[in-house]
C-alpha cells in the first residue's frame, strides 16, 4: 500500500490546499502538539526534527522514571538480559545466520 502524503501546518496555512482537494474524497484532520522545550541542557536534540524530538524526551523520562539502584533489580535485569541474548544467538546459530551476540 502506497504511502499517503501527510500535510502539517496551521488552519489558515491548510486552507489553500483543502480548497485545491477534490469533494469527492475523505479527509483526516490530526491535531499534532509541538513538542515541549527541553529543560535539561544535557537533553539536547539538535538537529532533530520535532516528531524524534519528542519521541526522544518520552525515552529518556522513561529512562529516568524506570532506573533503579536496587542490586537486586540489577541482578535479575541482567539475567534476564544474558537469557535474552543467548535465546537470540541459538536461534541463529541454528539457522547459520551470523551471532548478533559474539
């Protein structure tokens, strides 16, 4: 399926276009909310377009909101992440496909 064009702008800058679009098609009309400034200098994103801008200050509040100092949270995330990665590499070790995990 072909990609559909996605026009942004504000309403007085979308009239010309809308009034160019045929009557006999669908319209959907998003409201996109333009990122918050960040606050932190150490998140910084520049040369980042608005949409990743975004995406990139969710994860990394995320980041924040999930971190732990809890040796035992620490402990069990990294079994289970040394559990994740051997599961990966025998699935491709299998298959003769190259280790993602040497």
């Amino acid at each position: 399926m072909a990609q559909k064009p996605i026009f942004e702008g504000t309403p007085s800058q979308l009239a010309g276009l809308f009034r160019k679009m045929p009557d006999t098609k669908r319209y959907r009309v998003v409201e996109v909310e333009e990122p918050k400034a960040i606050a932190d200098p150490d998140e910084t994103t520049s040369g980042v377009d608005a949409k990743n801008a975004t995406a990139i200050a969710y994860f990394r509040r995320r980041l924040k909101e999930e971190a732990t100092n809890n040796p035992e949270e620490i402990r069990k995330a990294e079994g289970e992440l040394a559990e994740f990665k051997h599961n990966i590499n025998a699935n491709r070790e299998a298959t003769g496909e190259r280790l993602v995990y040497p």
